[in-house]
C-alpha cells in the first residue's frame, strides 16, 4: 500500500485578500508584509505557501452584506 503524498496547494497572491493597490504608488502590494522587515519579505517571497494566503472571494464578501 502506498502513501499518498499530501498535496500543497499552490497560492498565487492575484487570488489574496491581502494583495491589494497601494494608494501612494498605484503598484499592487502584500498588505500582509506591512508588519515585516526586508529580510521576512523576502524569505515570504521565496516560500512555495505563504503563510498570510487567504483566497479572496468577491461575490462571496458581497453576499455577506446583503
């Protein structure tokens, strides 16, 4: 019988809560990152899951406040 590996899921900061538009630079940032140095940024850059992924659902948000 095989072990079934656990399988990671793979995020992409489009689909985050936390990736949003920086008013001052009209860039797209990790407000999650806000909080940290340069070296824990990077060291987050390189990590295959962030730890701060949360999948951002539109309609879902929407539908709560109706």
């Amino acid at each position: 019988m095989m072990k079934k590996k656990k399988e990671e899921k793979q995020t992409s900061c489009d689909s985050c809560m936390y990736y949003d538009m920086d008013p001052e630079t009209g860039d797209y940032v990790c407000t999650a990152a806000y909080h940290m140095d340069e070296d824990d940024v990077l060291n987050l850059r390189k990590a295959k899951n962030c730890p701060y992924y949360r999948f951002y659902h539109e309609y879902l948000s929407v539908r709560k406040q109706n």
